[in-house]
C-alpha cells in the first residue's frame, strides 16, 4: 500500500470535494490509524479506551467517554443538543 494512503489524506480528498473546510470537520479516533486525521480536523476526539500510543503523541486533543461507554454518541448527543427520549 502506498505511503500516502491515510484518513487524513481520505479527509482532505473528500473536503476539497465536497468544497468544505477543515476547520468544520470533526474526527474521532481510538488508533495510530487515525493521528493524520485527528491532526488535521478542525475538532479532534480521542475515546478513552484508545491506544496509549495515539493519546501520548497528540496529548492536546480531548479525551472522550470509552467505546464501551458510546462516547462518540454522547458527545454528539451533546455537541446537538439530541434529546432521543423526546423523538418519537
């Protein structure tokens, strides 16, 4: 696989595509998989259970609820101010 495949590039691909900006994105991560892409995001979460690595390289970005604990879908529910017990 070529050294230029990464989130981060798949990211950059798809914003100048879709004619958005960086500084709108929000990425979420939990492996070194994705440190190109939490780099480069105007906002950047790490779940709790992430690996120790990704958290020690990029210890600036906010850490978040585990995976077991939904931590991307409560801080989006929050981020949204989603209210699921009210949808009906």
């Amino acid at each position: 696989m070529s050294k230029k495949v990464s989130k981060g590039n798949a990211l950059f691909f798809l914003i100048k595509y879709l004619n958005y900006s960086l500084k709108n994105c929000i990425a979420f991560g939990n492996a070194m998989n994705d440190i190109e892409m939490l780099k480069i995001s105007g906002k950047a979460c790490i779940v709790q259970n992430a690996d120790l690595e990704l958290k020690s390289k990029l210890p600036y970005i906010e850490v978040i609820k585990s995976n077991d604990e939904d931590g991307v879908a409560s801080y989006l529910d929050r981020l949204y101010k989603i209210n699921y017990d009210n949808i009906k």
